[in-house]
C-alpha cells in the first residue's frame, strides 16, 4: 500500500471540509452587510447585571453602561448577590447619581440551582421592559450607542440577538491568545446564526425578550449545570426565525482577559464543560470541524514527508488564502484586525490549545458561577 498517498488522500479530505467551513459559514461574518431598515425601533430596554465580589469591576464599568445614549426608557438591573466586599456602597453611591440603577441585594444562597442562574432570573423577573440585554460585571460597552445598536436588531418575530463579547488589547503572547480564541468562537456562533442554525450566545454580550424566557420557565430544564446560563439556554430557544446577530464594532463590550495561563485555563475548562449538552446537529458540527482543525497540521507535515511536497503545498495555499480573506474581513468588522498579520501562527496554536481543553469535555463542571 502507498501509505504516502493514504496520507495526502485524507489531508485533501481534511483540508476540503476546512474549506467548505469557512466558505459556507465563516464568509457570512466576513461579508456581513447590515441590512438597511425603514424605520428604526426604539423598544425600552433592561439592562440586567449579576454581580458577587465584583466592587472593583463595578466602580470602572457600571459607568460606561449607566451612560448610554439611547432614546427611549431603560433601566440598569444590578444583581448583587451575597456579596462581602464594598459592592452594596458602591452602588449605592452610583445610584444617587443615576436614576436609571436598579439594585437587588440577595443575601442568601439558592439551594440546588447552580452557578448564577438564580440571581440572573431574579433580574429578569425584576427587570421593567421586554428586551432583555445582559452583559457582565467586568465588561465595559465599546460606545455609548451600545444599547441603541443591540436593540435595533429586534424585528418582527426576532427574540433573541446575539452580539460579540470580546477582550481588552494587551501587550504579551496571552492575550493575543486569547482574544483570538474568543475571536474565533464568536466567529462560529455568530456565522451558525447568520447560516439559520444558531447554537450559542455569551453572557457578556446578549439579548432575548422577557416573554422568551417565561415561556421557556427560565433556566429550569439547565438548573442542575453550574453554567450554561447563556450558551445553553440559547441552545435550548434560539431558532432560524426569532434569532439575529449584531456585528458592530460600537456593539462590542469587552472585558479584561486573564493575565495568568492558570487563570485563563480554568476559565475555558469550565466553559467547555457545557458543550456534551448542546442539540446533536450542533455537536456534530462542531465535533467535524474540530476534527479537521485539529488533525490539519499534522496532516501537512505527514504529507510534505511521505508524499509530495510541492502538491501539499499547493493544497495549503489555497486554504491559506481563503483563511486570509475569511479572518481580515471578520476581524475587521469585530474590531480584531491587529491579529490578522498573525494570524496563520495563531491558527497552528489551536492544535494544541485542543489538546489541552478536550478532556473539559467530559469533566465535571464545578458549582460555582463566578
């Protein structure tokens, strides 16, 4: 048997599934086009935050959410649950100068609901409006149109809107890591969605309507996950016809990443930990692609050894370059196009950052949320 021409065989496999990817999903983010509307919906709007500990998060960026410039009523819920720090005085303070803050103080556990589902689903009910935006504690909007761009989204039959939650710039090789890994889950959900099959959304930056959420008993059928408050719930009620996405560089919050590799790795084993309950269709597409991703390079490197060199390169050109157009336009549009001129060691970097979260997918998540 030709071993060498096994191999090239399954690296053109590989490759061509790669290439159908990002042409039939990820082209949907890089070419996105608003579509252009008649008249622009001003719905009122709740903005719900839950946060424990949070007292340094909240004094730097409740402001820029309190500050909005929108031109209808909202409101700021702020979910303070069981906090020991100096939250409860910050936001006591805050909200003598701004009447939109809305705080609810918890101060005992919920029994047997994991992670921040119940202080989230206080907020929700607590909240006044029908639109529902949620972001974080440690998030800041990227512009002062943050809620008037999230909402706008809303149409006809629409419920759910999905926006990008992304990281601060930093200096150092981690945080290039990891903005490009959120950069490049947002480019999957949001291009799922664009493509009529939404899988996920972030927590930092969400929207769904009130009514949504009631219908579906709120996080019931997930109370038992530590997490999953917002990717599985998403996964549960967003469909083809009640889901949009926001891709607006003025749309984004972001966040300040981890600054240590302990800390980022326990933060993305835990998130991992929900992906063994998503629908079927959705895990075997991300299972296939995952697949591909993952066996692509070392593929490359097999076939350039045992095969032909310069036929192997010219299958990884064309990937190349069809990789190249597909990042520059969607980082472009989410505001990440400092990464591009990096992008191809990045991607090689995804190898391994598989092999490192791959057994979150069958750990146990742990109970707490924050």
């Amino acid at each position: 048997m030709n071993w060498g021409l096994i191999i090239f065989i399954v690296f053109a496999t590989v490759t061509a599934l790669q290439l159908f990817y990002y042409s039939w999903f990820y082209s949907r983010v890089a070419f996105f086009r608003k579509k252009e509307k008649t008249v622009s919906r001003h719905n009122p709007v709740s903005v719900v935050i839950c946060a424990r500990d949070e007292d340094e998060n909240i004094a730097r960026n409740l402001p820029g959410v309190l500050v909005q410039q929108y031109g209808s009523s909202w409101e700021v819920v702020v979910v303070n649950d069981n906090s020991l720090d100096d939250s409860k005085y910050i936001l006591q303070e805050l909200k003598k100068t701004f009447k939109s803050l809305h705080v609810v103080d918890l101060t005992q556990e919920a029994k047997l609901i994991s992670g921040k589902k119940y202080p989230l689903s206080i907020g929700i009910r607590e909240a006044k409006h029908e639109v529902i935006l949620l972001t974080d504690a440690d998030c800041v909007p990227g512009s002062e149109t943050w809620i008037q761009k999230m909402q706008d989204a809303y149409d006809d039959g629409i419920e759910v809107v999905l926006g990008y939650g992304a990281y601060h710039k930093r200096r150092g090789l981690l945080n290039k890591l990891i903005r490009f890994e959120t950069f490049h889950t947002a480019l999957q959900y949001l291009s799922y969605a664009l493509a009529g099959i939404p899988y996920m959304g972030v927590g930092r930056n969400l929207s769904y309507k009130k009514g949504l959420f009631i219908r579906h008993k709120g996080f019931s059928s997930i109370n038992h996950i530590p997490s999953g408050d917002d990717d599985l719930f998403i996964n549960k009620v967003a469909t083809k016809e009640n889901t949009a996405v926001v891709i607006d560089p003025e749309a984004v919050t972001r966040s300040i990443p981890r600054t240590t590799w302990g800390g980022w790795l326990r933060q993305k084993s835990r998130h991992y930990t929900t992906a063994r309950y998503y629908k079927p269709k959705h895990k075997f597409l991300l299972g296939l692609y995952f697949t591909t991703q993952f066996l692509f390079y070392p593929l490359l490197a097999a076939s350039i050894i045992f095969y032909c060199w310069w036929l192997t390169l010219a299958v990884f050109g064309v990937r190349f370059l069809l990789q190249a157009v597909i990042f520059y336009g969607s980082m472009k549009k989410l505001g990440e196009k400092d990464l591009w001129p990096w992008f191809i060691f990045l991607d090689m970097w995804m190898f391994f950052y598989y092999l490192i979260f791959a057994p979150a997918l069958w750990k146990t998540p742990r109970r707490s949320w924050n």
